[in-house]
C-alpha cells in the first residue's frame, strides 16, 4: 500500500491503523447505541412516571370526595341529634355557640341553611361574609347534592355538598356545606417531586407552591417543559371526570435523569477504554504475530532475490514465519522455503547452461569471423584473375567466353557482398557493447556523412527533427541509421526522395524513426522484412543481400529497444525503433 505521495506503508502500520479504526468505530456504535437507549429508557421512565402520579392523583380526587361526602353526612346527623335547628327564636345564635365550641368541622371552613324555597337563615365561617346571598348562585349536578362555587372577586373557589334538613316548624331546608380548594389542599396532598395547580375555567386558583406559581402556568399545555434547570411533564386532569372541563389539576412531575450526561460519557468511555484494552490484548497480540510472521517471510524473499542463496538468515527468517503452527502463514513458508531450493537447483543448472551458451556462442562467433575472412580472399582473387584474364586475351577472347567471365565477375562480387554483410550481422549481435550518453544529431551526421554521394545521386532532401542524446553503442546506431537512411535511398520511386528523421517521447521511452516517400511495404510483410535473407524484389531490380534489416533489428535489441515499421505499398515507408530515455 502506498500514500498520495507515493511512500509505502509498512505492514504493521497499516494494521495497526486499521485496527484502531475498527476500535474507533466499535467506540462511536457503542456510545452511540448507548445514549440512544438511555434517552429512551429515559423517556419512556419519565412517561411511566407521569402516568403513575395521574394514577395516583386519580385515586386521591375519589378518596378526597369520599371523605368531604362522608363528613358532609356525619355533620348533618349532628345537627339534626342536637334538635337545635327546631328552636325558632333561640336557635341560630345556639348553632352559632355550637360551632364555637366545636371549632367548626375539621373539613368544611363555612357552613350556610337556606330555607326550603332559597332563603338563606345562616350563614357561619371564616369567608363567611363572602358567601353568596342566594342559593342559585351556586352550581350543583349529582341531583342536586354536590356543586361548585366560584367567588370572583376572591378568586376562590369551593366545593359544594347540600343536605335535606329539619327546621321544625318551618319544615325542610338545605344545609349547604362548603370545601375550599386552596393552596393549602394541594400542599397536603402533594406527591413526591410534583407541582399541583388547580384551574377553574382556565384560571388557576390554587397552586402547592404558593401564589407567586400561579401566572406562569398555562393550563391548557400539556407535555415536557423546563422551569430553575429542572425537566417536568406536565398533564391536566379533570377533577370530574372525562367530560368535565370546569376544574382541572395541573401536575407537573419532576423528571430527573439517573445520571447526568458527564457521568454518562465518563462511563461511556471508562466502558469503552475497558473493551478496547481487553480488545487489544487479544486481537491485537494476536494481529501483532500475524504482521511479524508476514515481515518475515517478506524479509526472506528480499534477502533471496538479493542473494539467490539460502543464507542461515533466509531460515531463521522463515522458521520465525512457521512458528511452530500449522496454519496458512506456516503452508507459505514452507511452499517459499521448497521454491527457493528449487530456484537454487535451477540457477545451477542455468549457471551450468549459460557456461556451455557462452562457450558455443564464442565458437560460433570465431568461425563466423574466419568463416567469413577466409572466404573473402578466394572471392577476391576470382574476381581479380577473371578481370585479368579479360584484360590478358583483350581482343581474341571469344564473345561467349566473354560473357562468362563478367558473370562470374559479378557472381564473385556478390557472393563478397554477402560475406561482407554476413559479418556485419556478426558483429552486430556479438561485439562488445561500449554504452555510453550519446548524441543521436552526431550519429545521424556520421550516416549522413558516409551516405553523402548517394544522397548527391539521387537529389534527395533529407530533414530531421532536434534528435535527443540516449544510451547505446555509437558506432552500432551509426550503422542502424547508415541502413535505414539507404534502404529510404534504395526503394525511392520516380520521384526524388524525400526522407524526414523525427523524434518524440512517449511511455518514458524515445520514439525515433526515418519516414521517406518511396515505394512503400505491403502491411502484411512488416515483420517478414526483419529477418535475414527475406527479399521482397528480385536483384534484376533492386540489388542487396537481405540482411540489412536483419542488422538494424540487431543493433536495437541490443540496445535494449524495438523496432517496427508502418507503411503502405506506394506511399512511402516509416521505420520506428523506440530506445529509453537516458537515465
């Protein structure tokens, strides 16, 4: 693996990042998870606790109205023992004695009689005075027996509970008992971590905190808000009932969380650091191993491509990548193990091979070169003694004799031309390389030099590209552009040759060529023409051996390049070799 700047990253780096990002998300998914259900155990708990106090408080309105309703009746059985309200003349101011004694009744703060028809005969109590002057002004359901009044001016309210009494004389009347719902009632009834307002109407009229709660509590909310830092629930409940929307208890239930969120994330994290340790401990010894016994098997193979031998180093190397186990890791090293002593066999075999190469290539080599010298010199004679023989006879030589002379002439110059060219490609593929940085301008000069009265012959015009400097055999690239140049001279068609040398870079790698307008190859003998002996005319039209060709791919192997070329018959030739760049 490598970095944006082209750096390779080791192994054990890369494993190591790698697994502290896998830490890194198994730690973001955990608090993640975390903090989602604590938010909803939270919210789901705050929920349960507010149902739980709308329970409780349900419960309590019922067990209050019993209470107020059972006192209402033991009150009436009282007065109706004492025979009080039977005495017309003394009886009001007895009650009124009677109620001093008794401190009123420990549920009901005002007491009112009403005749039968409405008429209020007396009234007792500390807001007594603020009792209303006639009965109807007082809402009753229930048949008649319980009720509702409301005292604007006071902004209180009370509950109402009418019983039938006996009057004597002046028949059945109506004890009205009142009940106030004020702030002491919620106080004494408030649950454990609750703020309790009573609204009458959409006012509120009470409240378990005091007087000052009041104006901020909006009666129809219903739901989560926060007042001093705190989170509550808040839910109206009808004091009636469902269907009844004249009194309503506000609750606001207190909602704390079992922890804050810094204690969470500590925990979070304390949670988190301990499966990590306990994570790394056994994943990550046991990546450890994996990344060192990989390191050394690559550390073996580096050494051994180094080397080509199987050093102490090599084994101890792999050993260290065995481990005694017999997993995958183990199978590769044993498998890397019998391929370098099967390497090791066959660069001795190779070594051996290459040895009896060598030697072959340099006899071969030796009788080419003699093969070729000591030909000659017989050819050279032919040729001499034929032309003396011509010149010795002079006009007595019969005109057959004649004939054949010249042709042996000729047969003897070629057959010197074809040794000649035979030991070029000799020495081509078998002399000894002196690479050096060269410019190729110098050596297209020196062609262009040793070709200058077959270029003036022909009226030629030659053009070339800025020709860069490369690594190579100046004297073998001379003879590759001495070859190519005369082949564009050789094959040019009616009109005077024209012959371009280029130049341009592509793949980090020099693309050279030698473009002319002659006759042109027919595609399909592109790679046919590179071999040695292969002629595509006949001499009687052009002359040459076969082999120059086969030189010029020669001398680019050499040079560690390639050559091609891209043509078509009559539009000309354009022969590309490819060499790299100078280092």
């Amino acid at each position: 693996m490598k970095t944006a700047d082209g750096k390779s990253i080791s192994l054990k780096r890369q494993a190591g990042v790698r697994l502290v990002l896998a830490l890194s998300v198994a730690m973001t998914v955990t608090m993640t998870s975390a903090l989602w259900y604590y938010n909803v155990s939270f919210e789901k708990a705050a929920q349960q606790k507010n149902r739980d106090a709308v329970d409780h408080y349900t419960v309590r309105i019922g067990q209050l109205e019993n209470e107020w309703e059972s006192e209402a009746l033991r009150l009436k059985a009282r007065l109706e023992f004492t025979r009080l309200l039977e005495d017309r003349e003394q009886g009001w101011v007895k009650l009124s004695s009677y109620f001093i004694a008794q401190s009123g009744s420990p549920v009901f703060s005002n007491i009112l009689i009403s005749s039968g028809k409405g008429q209020v005969l007396f009234r007792y109590g500390i807001e007594a005075a603020g009792l209303p002057e006639e009965t109807n002004r007082i809402t009753l359901h229930r048949e008649g027996y319980v009720g509702w009044y409301y005292n604007a001016p006071h902004n209180a309210l009370y509950r109402v509970y009418r019983q039938t009494v006996w009057l004597g004389k002046d028949g059945m009347g109506w004890l009205y008992l009142f009940r106030p719902l004020d702030n002491a009632l919620l106080y004494a009834n408030i649950f454990p971590g609750a703020r309790l307002f009573l609204s009458w109407r959409g006012t509120v009229i009470a409240a378990s905190t005091g007087d000052q709660r009041k104006p901020a509590v909006s009666p129809s909310y219903e739901g989560a808000l926060y007042l001093d830092d705190q989170r509550y629930e808040q839910r109206r409940l009808s004091w009636e009932g469902k269907n009844a929307r004249d009194l309503s208890l506000i609750i606001q239930q207190r909602v704390e969380r079992p922890f804050t969120i810094q204690e969470f994330v500590r925990s979070s994290v304390l949670m988190v650091l301990s499966l990590s340790t306990f994570l790394w401990l056994v994943l990550g010894s046991w990546l450890s191993r994996i990344v060192r016994r990989t390191i050394a098997l690559r550390d073996a193979s580096l050494a051994f491509s180094g080397t080509r031998a199987v050093t102490p180093e090599i084994a101890l190397a792999l050993d260290k990548a065995r481990l005694g186990s017999t997993d995958e890791l183990s199978d590769v090293a044993r498998a890397i193990d019998d391929l370098m002593h099967t390497v090791k066999r066959g660069d001795a075999d190779m070594a051996v091979k290459i040895t009896e190469l060598t030697r072959l290539n340099t006899e071969l080599s030796e009788f080419t070169y003699i093969a070729s010298h000591d030909l000659q010199e017989p050819l050279r004679k032919l040729v001499i003694f034929s032309e003396w023989l011509v010149r010795d006879l002079g006009g007595d030589i019969p005109e057959r004799a004649a004939k054949d002379l010249v042709f042996i002439s000729e047969a003897a110059q070629r057959m010197r031309n074809l040794v000649q060219d035979l030991l070029n490609l000799s020495r081509a593929g078998n002399r000894e390389l002196k690479t050096e940085s060269i410019s190729l301008d110098m050596v297209a000069d020196r062609a262009l030099e040793s070709l200058a009265l077959r270029i003036e012959d022909s009226g030629a015009v030659i053009t070339r590209d800025p020709l860069p400097t490369v690594m190579g055999d100046a004297t073998l690239l001379t003879q590759l552009y001495q070859n190519l140049i005369g082949n564009a001279l050789k094959y040019a068609g009616e009109s005077p040759p024209r012959i371009h040398l280029d130049a341009s870079m592509a793949g980090g790698e020099w693309v050279l060529g030698v473009r002319d307008n002659g006759i042109g190859i027919n595609p399909a003998y592109a790679e046919q023409i590179f071999q040695p002996f292969k002629r595509l005319h006949g001499r009687e039209r052009f002359e040459g051996t076969g082999i120059g060709l086969a030189i010029c791919r020669k001398v680019v192997e050499r040079c560690h390049g390639r050559i091609w070329v891209e043509s078509e018959e009559g539009k000309g030739a354009h022969f590309r070799f490819a060499l790299p760049c100078k280092p």
